[in-house]
C-alpha cells in the first residue's frame, strides 16, 4: 500500500473502534477522526491517484463523514441511552474496513527494484515499417510488416524530464494482458500507476558508444514485460531494444491509434501459405530482430538522431522469454552481428535443429525446473551436447513460466492463480537480472565474473548443470 493510502485508513480507525469501548455517545472527539481521513484521501487522490483497489475505503470514509456530521450536529445524550445499534453498525465498519484493507495489499502498486547500475535511463519507442517483407499474419496481401520497438540506455535526464509509463496505452493494454491471463480486466487496471525508473528521450549518457542487446518476448507477451531486467541491463551501459512483435504479441499500439491483436488463427492455421506454427514464428520474429539491427546501423550513423554514435554494433546480443528465447537464439545464430544469446525459459523446440548441433556463440539459459516439459528440455540440451565452452544451463529453483517476467510483481495471489512458482517475486528477478547482467559482461565486455564460476552461497536456488 501506498503512504496516503495507509494514512487514510489508519486515521478511520478510532471512529471504528471507540463505540466499542462507549467513547462513540459519551465524547464529539471521536467524530474528528473522519474528517482527518478525509485530509489523508484528498492528498493521497491528487497525489497518488485513484484506484479501484481503494473504493471500499472511499465507501467507508463517506458512512463514517455522514455518521460524524450527524453526530456532531445532535447534542450528547446520558451514557444510559447508549443503544446497542451503534455497536452493530461499528461492527460492520470494521468488516468493511477489513475489505478495504486487503485489496490494497491482494492487488498493490508495484515498486519496481532500482536498477542498480551507475547511469540513469532513458527510454524511446519507435515505430517502424519493412516495406520489403509482406505481412503474412493478415489477409490483405497489401499489408507489409510493421513492429514497435522501445529502447532504454544510459541517459543524463534534465530536472523537469518526464517519467516513462510502465505500460503504454494501458487503457487498451490492460485488458488485453488480463484477457491473455484469464482475468477480470478491472484487476490489472492500476498498471497505470506504476512508475518505472527510465525518464522519455532522455539525452544520451556520454561514455559510449554501449553495446546493443534485442529482447524478444514470449508469445501472446508485449515489449515491456521485462522493464525491470530492461532497466537494469540499461543502467550498467547497455543499450535495449525490446520488440512489439506485431500478431504474436498481445497488442500493438501504432503511433496512429491503430492496434493490431494477437492472431493465433493466421500464426497456426494449417493451410496457410506460408510456414506456420512455432518454427514459423520465430522465422518472422528473427527477421524482426535482423530488420532492428539495420536500423540501429542508420541510426548509429545520423548525426541528428538521438542515439547517433550510441551503438556499439561490434557488440551485440539477444534475450528473450518462451518463445523470444527461440527467436533471440536462432536470430542470433543467423546474423554474424550477434555474439551471445540469452534465453529465460525459453521455448526451444522450434529453432531449426541443424542449429542446436553446432551452435556459433555462448549462450546463457536461465530456466524453470520442468523447463517447458521433457521435449523442450532435450532440445535446450541438445546445444550442450559434447560442448562445455558453449555457455551456461541454470535451473532457478521454485519458479514457473511466468517468474521469467515481471508479472508476479503485480499482486503476490500470482501463485494461487497458477501464474508463478513459490519462489517470491523480487528475488526471482534479482537473481534473473544478475546472472543476464553477469554474462553479458563477461561476453560483451570481456569482463570475468566470479557468479559464473559455479554455485554461489549468494543464489543458492541456481544449480548448475
């Protein structure tokens, strides 16, 4: 919960509890107390902002301001005329305030983790279209390709720069995402409240140029659903590129107001054209990751683009989540610009298999234990077979698909609604954006890092294999 929003609550507690006691028909001071509450909601409203978590608590401050205008309008009665009503009605006050004090805390306001690095973020979204490839997810063949992509990297904010939203168009994102997790839209509706720790097209941090990592995302997942992994890579001095990887993600919001939706009927129909399902998905998805790269070289070569001389394209590498994890490795395996591939549980299986036998560069997965079921497991090993330079296989204890991913960190009932493992929310990503920070820079940057080495009393749910 949110301070103003603990205050405001607190301060209805006296008017709750006093009748018990008989202060309630013997004393006006107890009647104060609303008003009081009143003060904290008012600042926390302007402040904070609303949230529909709060409403039993905006209900319960108007029973009790109305209890206390006309109570502080009568005069005081004997103590004998006390009626047992008022312990009644007191009685339901403190069930409904039980109510308004566990949504706050079943459904909280995020505080995402400081990133940790000693530079500042930045953060800018670019739409671009790829006039050469034809879009195969629609119907009209008119339709070329067209993807969103949003950046963070070291930055030096001005004092009045703007905050970067967690979710952009978090209107049309919200009930997208609950759709995606079978949820009621009204619970992921505060999203909008959370602040991330990127500031919007933030001047370049000089000390470049920083080395360029491409995430891709799960399927039906969108670009900001690891912000915190982005926000920590980017505050060691990498450049992140996260894509919208339009008709595999949730949604795509266009700068134009166009949204395009997740389409599993063209993505696995089987009499497409085209080559469909998971292997064909990461075809498209990987020339996505290849078409960003030839536009990080234009931009790195602009004068008067803002990541001009940004880019350090001698020293690039791909991440990605479930299905991003296939993309960003077989992207990486086709482009002679990538140099090592990170996959969080990712979901290997369609990666084009002459590629698992001899894989070009060092990889790092970071997975659950079931690691997407035996199949998916054998395939991910598969690149480790008679290899041991290749890169590293590290099982994190206790956790599921989704704790490779910030969504846990929305509302701690994630475990009960099968949407993450026991493993609590923090500790998952800490360990994840260590180990992703750790390897890179022993690949990238050339410098040796000691997690690396093996099993470390400071992680203890990571098992080497």
């Amino acid at each position: 919960m949110r301070p103003l929003e603990i205050a405001t609550l607190i301060a209805l507690l006296p008017a709750l509890l006093l009748p018990f006691f008989g202060r309630w028909r013997t004393d006006r001071w107890p009647a104060l107390f609303p008003f009081l509450s009143a003060v904290f909601a008012l600042f926390h409203l302007i402040l904070e902002g609303y949230r529909w978590q709060m409403v039993p608590a905006y209900l319960l401050l108007l029973l009790l301001l109305l209890r206390a205008t006309w109570r502080l309008a009568r005069p005081l009665p004997a103590p004998a005329a006390r009626l047992p009503w008022h312990l009644l009605t007191a009685t339901g006050g403190l069930f409904l305030f039980l109510v308004a004090l566990a949504l706050p805390i079943i459904f909280p306001v995020p505080d995402l983790p400081a990133p940790g690095g000693p530079y500042e973020i930045g953060t800018v979204t670019y739409h671009l279209v790829d006039e050469t490839r034809p879009e195969i997810y629609t119907e009209d063949p008119g339709d070329v390709r067209e993807i969103v992509v949003q950046l963070w990297y070291p930055a030096v904010p001005g004092d009045n720069a703007p905050r970067a939203p967690y979710l952009e168009a978090v209107d049309i994102a919200g009930p997208a995402v609950a759709a995606r997790l079978n949820l009621p839209p009204f619970l992921l509706n505060h999203v909008d409240l959370i602040e991330a720790h990127s500031f919007l097209e933030a001047p370049v941090a000089p000390g470049g140029p920083y080395p360029l990592l491409v995430f891709s995302h799960g399927l039906r997942g969108l670009r900001a659903q690891n912000t915190v992994l982005m926000e920590t890579l980017a505050s060691h001095g990498y450049v992140v590129a996260s894509i919208d990887h339009t008709y595999g993600n949730v949604l795509t919001v266009f700068p134009d107001g166009k949204v395009a939706f997740y389409n599993g009927e063209m993505i696995f129909a089987d009499d497409a054209p085209t080559v469909t399902g998971g292997a064909g998905l990461i075809d498209v998805w990987g020339a996505d990751v290849r078409f960003l790269l030839d536009r990080a070289t234009l931009w790195n070569s602009n004068p008067d683009h803002l990541l001009a001389g940004t880019l350090d394209l001698e020293r690039v590498g791909t991440l990605g989540h479930s299905t991003g994890g296939g993309t960003a490795l077989e992207a990486c395996a086709l482009d002679e610009r990538c140099a090592a591939v990170v996959g969080l549980d990712a979901w290997v299986e369609p990666v084009s298999p002459p590629l698992l036998v001899d894989y070009p560069h060092p990889v790092l997965f970071l997975s659950a234990p079931d690691w997407l079921g035996p199949e998916n497991t054998a395939a991910g090993r598969t690149l480790y077979q008679d290899r041991q330079d290749l890169g590293y296989l590290l099982t994190i204890a206790g956790t599921e698909h989704f704790d490779f991913s910030d969504l846990p960190m929305l509302s701690p009932l994630t475990p009960l609604l099968g949407l993450s493992g026991e493993i609590e929310s923090e500790r998952a990503l800490a360990i994840i954006n260590a180990y992703t920070l750790a390897f890179f820079d022993q690949v990238l940057k050339g410098e040796p890092s000691p997690l690396l080495d093996g099993p470390s009393p400071d992680y203890p749910e990571v098992s080497f294999e």
